[in-house]
C-alpha cells in the first residue's frame, strides 16, 4: 500500500513509500502518515483542511515568459522610434548634471552594439522615458523581435 509521509506543521508531502505494514514503521518527527488508497500523492502536494490530497494545478509553460535578453542598437532604435520616443533619449543624457558622468552616458549610448535590459543606462532610460515595469518589458521584447 502506498502511503505519504506529511510534515505535521506545513501539510505538505516530505516522501511517498509503499509499505506492506504501517504499524511497524515510524514516520520522522514532526511527520505522520497518510493512507493513499487511489495514488494520488506526490511529493511536495499539500493536504487540504480535511486531509485529502489537493491535486496541484498543472503548470502551462507556455505561458511562461523567456527571459529579457541583449537587444542590438539598431533593433532598440527602431523600436524607439515606432513608440515616438527616440527623440527624448539624447536630451535625458544631456540633462545630466555631472559632466563625465554625461559624457559616460552618451558614449555608452552612442558607442555601444548591444544593450543589456538591466544596464544601469538602460533601466536610467526607462525612468527617463516613464516606463512601467509592463511597458517595458513588451517594449524590450518588442525590440527583441525586431
């Protein structure tokens, strides 16, 4: 018979083992034993309030987000000029106060092939540019696609 060792605290299965007599087997402390008479349990599943086994809700990949990757300058221009916003970013860095951090700023914009989503340039950019966390990213992955 199958059978789920569960943490008495969390309610959460630690293992699942198949045993012939559980009155001759003691479960870790702080654990218990649950009869698993249709083989439901999987480890990491947790136990509702009655006790039964909550079948846990399968997980849809697709609808997973990859993660933000390098865009080229080329494809990151383009998409800011699609959004009308190409022409806010040289004024932002010239706005800066500290000359070589200005000067630092137009070269790395300027001069640089590929930008990194979380480089302190860009994430300055996107506070310039007032981009919510969700604006940004369909704008990156946009840029991405480009």
């Amino acid at each position: 018979m199958k059978y789920a060792i569960v943490n008495e605290a969390s309610r959460i299965i630690e293992n699942v083992i198949v045993l012939n007599d559980p009155e001759g087997f003691a479960p870790p402390e702080g654990s218990y034993l649950k009869k698993d008479d249709q083989g439901l349990a999987v480890i990491g599943q947790e136990l509702d309030g009655e006790g039964e086994f909550i079948t846990p809700e399968p997980v849809d990949l697709t609808k997973q987000k990859a993660p933000l990757l390098p865009v080229t300058r080329k494809q990151l221009i383009d998409v800011l000029i699609d959004h009308d916003l190409d022409e806010q970013v040289e004024p932002a860095l010239n706005a800066i106060p500290d000359i070589k951090a200005r000067k630092k700023a137009l070269n790395a914009w300027q001069n640089a092939s590929q930008y990194e989503p979380d480089h302190p340039l860009v994430l300055q950019l996107k506070g310039v540019l007032k981009l919510t966390n969700e604006q940004f990213d369909a704008f990156w992955r946009e840029a991405m696609a480009a």
